[in-house]
C-alpha cells in the first residue's frame, strides 16, 4: 500500500469528540501518532496504531505510542474480533487497494469505525475537472495526479452507497469545508461543499463477518 496523504487536524478534533474515555483504540495509518497521543493526554484512552513508513513508526517511540508496522491492504489478521472499542482510519481509505474489505475488517475488530476522507464531488475539484479538463489539486487533495497516494478517490454518496452494499450502518456524519467548519452549506449540500467527510459506522441487521 503507497504512504497515504498527511491527515488534516481539522479531522482529529471530530474524533476525539466522538471517542468515548478510557476507550480502547486502533489507529490505522497512524502516521507520527499524534491522534494517539492526543487521546491517550485528553481522553485517557488505551491505544495502539499500525503504520507501514519505519520513519512514523520511530515518531510514534519517541512520543511512547505503541505501534505495529504494518499494510493495511492485507487486511488486520492479527487483530481478534471485538478486542477494540474504536477502529480509526483518517484520511487512509482513499489510499488502500481494498476499501470494502477494510471497512469489514474494521468493524470485525472494533464496536464502532471511525472513517474520514477528502470528498472528491467537491466543488473545486469539479470545477477543475470539468471546466480545466485537469485532475483536480485541491486543499484536501494536495498531490499531482502522478505523485500522489491516492488510488481510490471517491465521494461522499459513492462512499454511503459502499456502505449500503456492505450493510455498515452510518451512526453519525460530519462533514466539514475547506477551512474545517461544519458550516451552512456543508450542511445543507454536503456532497458538494463539504471538503472532508467524517462518518461513526457500526455493523447493520445484515452484516456477516
């Protein structure tokens, strides 16, 4: 699996509001483990992280995250069903070669997932593809079309359509513009305005793992 892109923060506040305390967490794609870090000082959660670059995964000694290298593509074997409480993917999905499999996978090992994406439907990026002609570089998006780690970009609806098909069930949404507001617009025409999408999933009725 390819380095995925640097996590905006604006994403790390939503999910320390959605953590419950003392809550057990796997961080996927950990990156330097700050998130981890953070909810450990503010939520005095217990948490580990999986990372596959060694320079994040040294990062993550350094502030005493425990860590696990390793790709996420193959899928989390080494993880028990059940054995987490929360299973957070920020800003990673869009990087994996298997994302309905890892959402499985996801809510196989923890109560609930906690996803997080930049939303391709957004409206500077449809304007650049549409009126440019030229692969979209947004905030959100940052990379060249040849250089970046994104190989499954997608929408919000594309993503609840996933959902559906799975049978995840979306406990909460929140989707956030371009300077991390949950603002008006975001609200009412999210798949349009809305920068990064952030959803709470659960397993549905019709779930089998």
């Amino acid at each position: 699996m390819k380095r995925p892109a640097k996590r905006l923060r604006v994403d790390f506040d939503v999910i320390e509001e959605w953590v419950a305390p003392q809550a057990r967490i796997l961080d996927l794609g950990c990156g330097d483990g700050t998130l981890l870090a953070r909810l450990r000082e503010r939520k005095a959660t217990v948490g580990y992280g999986v990372e596959i670059s060694i320079n994040n995964i040294l990062t993550c000694i350094e502030k005493d995250v425990a860590v696990l290298q390793g790709d996420l593509d193959t899928g989390l074997r080494d993880f028990e069903d059940a054995s987490v409480d929360f299973v957070v993917l920020s800003q990673t999905l869009q990087a994996t070669r298997y994302p309905h499999y890892l959402l499985r996978e996801m809510l196989r090992v923890g109560r609930e997932a906690i996803v997080t994406f930049p939303n391709v439907g957004h409206w500077q990026a449809r304007f650049q593809l549409g009126l440019g002609g030229r692969m979209p570089r947004t905030l959100a998006l940052p990379y060249s079309w040849y250089a970046t780690p994104n190989i499954r970009l997608h929408t919000l609806q594309d993503f609840e359509a996933l959902c559906r098909r799975e049978a995840i069930e979306i406990l909460e949404r929140r989707v956030l513009d371009r300077r991390g507001h949950n603002g008006l617009l975001a609200r009412l025409r999210p798949n349009l305005f809305g920068s990064t999408a952030m959803y709470r999933l659960q397993r549905g009725p019709g779930m089998t793992l």
